[in-house]
C-alpha cells in the first residue's frame, strides 16, 4: 500500500514537473516572439535579447541583455540598452486572456539621445512605435481586412500597473556638442498603468511611453550642461570678447 502510495506520489510529482516545464518553455517562448518578432516591427530598428525566461508558478520573468538599436542615420548602435529587466505578474493571470504585471523593474540601462535640428533618434523610435499602433488599430477596427476570410488569432491583453528604470546613464550627442559627447545620470522614472489590447500593441506603447519618458528626463537633467558647454563654446569662439569691444564703442 505504501509502494502504491509513493508511486502514486511520484507520478502526481512528475506531472507537476513536466507541467512546470511546459508553461516554462511555453511563456519564454511567447515573451521572447513579443519582443524578438514585433520589437522590429515596432521600432524599424534592430531588437535584440541575450536571454529571457518566465517562471509561470513563482510569478516572475526575467529579460538579459535588451539592446534596441538607432534608426538609419544615426551614430551609435544603439539607442537603448539594458543589463536586466524584471518583472512581477500575478501567476494565475497567465492562464487568462489579461496577463497582469504588478511591476518591471529595468536595472543598468543606458541610453543615447542624438539630437539632428528638430528630431532625434528617440523621438523617431517613439513616432515609429506610434505608427506601428495606428495600423494594428486600424486592423483590429477592420479597417484593412484580409481579402480571404481569417480565423482570427487569439492573443493575449496586458496590463502593467507599474514600470521603473534605475540607475540609468544617458550619452547625449546635441547641437554644439554633436561631437564631443556628454554623460549623465538619470534620476529614477517611472510610468504607471500600461495597458494594451494584445501582445503586438503591447510593444508599441511600452516603446512609445518609455521613448517619451526617457528623452524628457534626459533633457530636463542635461539642461543646464548644455547650456554651459553651449556657452564654453561661444566664448572659445570669441564672440562674448566681441560684443564686449562693440559695447565699448
């Protein structure tokens, strides 16, 4: 009876394991398609990760090494990069169509803003991610159906309710100092209450939101640097001794 006993155990216990795995491969492999597959098309840049995995029972996912890299015309190669992102979800949402995400935490990022006249290299991130939007709405409104009927592919919802960066560093290529480069650090940011349709719009509003949110950080801490660099250089040019001698006369 004992034998029994344990051996029914054992098969209930592998079960679990084996379950445990398949949701496992099953979340890594849907968080890595969100990214990997519809980053690109999100950003019209290069995206990539050098690890991720979800641990569906314990609630929490983990993304290595996220680098998004800078529309055509710009210098560096990328424009936003990350050492870790974590995230907390309530497990038993996985299971559901609405996946709810208590908080990501993104740790190590570092970001190059490159200013050219009006634009710069995230505000053409964000406008793509936006665009990008403007078309799946477009598509979930029926606006572009397909010619042949399709069944249409299930998807799954999210919600973030918190997302944070610490400890970032941003290298700012502007104006006057285009080629010399500056470097700050960034106080925390953090964006609240990210929610999406399905798992491609997904993308595009937490590229739009964080874009947005990093680039006005980046300006409001480097501000007053640009703007002594901005005068260094006028004075090395001479011009502050020039209108000095024209206000003599």
């Amino acid at each position: 009876m004992k034998a029994l006993l344990k051996g029914v155990l054992l098969v209930v216990f592998s079960v679990v394991l084996a379950g445990s795995a398949y949701l496992t491969f099953k979340f890594d492999d849907m968080l890595k398609a969100a990214i990997v597959d519809y980053g690109p098309q999100v950003t019209k840049t290069k995206v990539a990760v050098a690890a991720i995995h979800v641990h569906p029972l314990l609630g929490s996912a983990t993304i290595k090494g996220l680098a998004v890299g800078n529309p055509k015309g710009f210098s560096a190669a990328d424009a936003f990069s990350a050492d870790s992102i974590k995230a907390s979800l309530r497990p038993k949402s996985l299971m559901t169509d609405t996946i709810a995400v208590d908080l990501v935490e993104v740790d190590g990022a570092k970001v190059n803003l490159e200013g050219k006249g009006a634009a710069s290299n995230l505000t053409k991130i964000e406008s793509n991610a936006n665009a990008f939007a403007g078309e799946m709405q477009k598509k979930l409104g029926g606006e572009s159906a397909p010619a042949k009927p399709a069944k249409p592919e299930k998807s799954k919802s999210v919600v973030i309710k918190r997302l944070v960066l610490k400890g970032a560093q941003a290298t700012v290529r502007y104006g006057v100092i285009s080629g010399n480069a500056l470097t700050v650090s960034l106080p925390d940011i953090e964006l609240r209450d990210i929610s999406t349709a399905n798992k491609a719009s997904v993308v595009a509003e937490l590229v739009s939101r964080v874009t947005k949110a990093v680039q006005d950080q980046v300006m409001k801490t480097a501000a007053q640097p640009l703007k002594d660099i901005g005068n260094g250089v006028m004075k090395n040019l001479g011009i502050n001794g020039l209108f000095g001698k024209k206000k003599k006369k």
